[in-house]
C-alpha cells in the first residue's frame, strides 16, 4: 500500500467504513511510515475532540431571523414592481416608433402627379397638330400654357401664339 491509499484507507477506517484486510494493510503501512503514522494520529485525535464537542445548533431566534430576513424585500422592490408594467408600455411605443419610422424611410415613394385642366382651345389645338422632330419647342411652349390655366386671359394669348407658331412650323420656318 502506498501513501495515498493509505490516506484513503485512513479516512474510511474513522468511518467504520473500511474492510478487515484494508484495515491490516493499513496499520502495516503506518508500522513503516513515520510521516503517514503522523497523519493517522493526528486526524484520530481531532475527530476524538470533535465527537466531545456539544453539537452546535443554532437558537430558534437565530432561526426565525435568518427566516425572517429571508422573506423580506428589498425597500426598492415595490417601486420597481409597480415601475415595470410602464418600463414595458415605453418600450412597446419605442418598438412602434422604431418600426414606423423605418417603414417610412424605406417604403416606395411614388411620384405626385399634379393634374391639369386643358382649356378646350388648347385641346383642339393639340388635336391639330401633327408632331414630328422639329415640335420640340412647341410641345414646351403647349406645357407652358396648360401651366397658366388659371390666368384666364393670358391663355387665349398663349395659345393664339401658339396656333401662330404651329403655322410657321408648317410652313417650314423654325424659328421660335
């Protein structure tokens, strides 16, 4: 038997729990090891002052207050418990707020279409006229007038000029 069996065997044999041939082995091992024979005597002789010892239970007060301390909360605790439904609603509003504002940033823009009204002189002019490369500067100047439909007056002048211009462009000429 070696040293660490030795030790194991020691601690079992202060339990009552080692067998009759490791008890032998033991006690031969300690008969030629001086420094495990130590250790043998030593840990008999405190576990002999321990057994004297009267138990040590601890008092019922020391009981009822260890219990007592274990069940009460913390001067906080129900200001926090009454804080967390509201800890709960802000984050709901700030998740809402976070999904919104990104759906916004993020969702297809689509273009605003400004409607017009065509006057009816500017309607049958348009009808009139056949379009070819050379009507570039017609088509801004039509634009333009559907533009200043609210003018009223200077409209038919608009458009005047225009029929104008349609018959100098017919007619081969293209200056504007």
């Amino acid at each position: 038997m070696n040293c660490e069996q030795a030790n194991e065997t020691l601690t079992l044999d202060l339990y009552g729990e080692a067998g009759e041939a490791d008890v032998a082995a033991l006690k031969a091992h300690l008969a030629g090891c001086p420094a495990c024979r130590r250790v043998a005597e030593a840990t008999r002789a405190a576990l002999v002052e321990f057994r004297r010892q009267p138990s040590s239970q601890p008092s019922r007060d020391t009981i009822e207050a260890v219990i007592e301390a274990a069940h009460r909360r913390p001067i906080f605790a129900g200001f926090f418990a009454q804080l967390r439904p509201v800890l709960w609603q802000a984050a709901t509003v700030m998740a809402v707020a976070l999904i919104v504002s990104v759906a916004i940033r993020f969702w297809p823009q689509t273009p605003v279409q400004h409607t017009t009204r065509v006057s009816p002189a500017a309607a049958q002019l348009a009808a009139e006229t056949s379009w070819d490369d050379d009507s570039a500067a017609l088509a801004d100047r039509i634009q333009l007038a559907r533009a200043d439909v609210t003018i009223g007056s200077s409209l038919d002048n608009r458009i005047t000029g225009l029929r104008d211009a349609l018959s100098d462009l017919r007619a081969g000429s293209t200056s504007f």
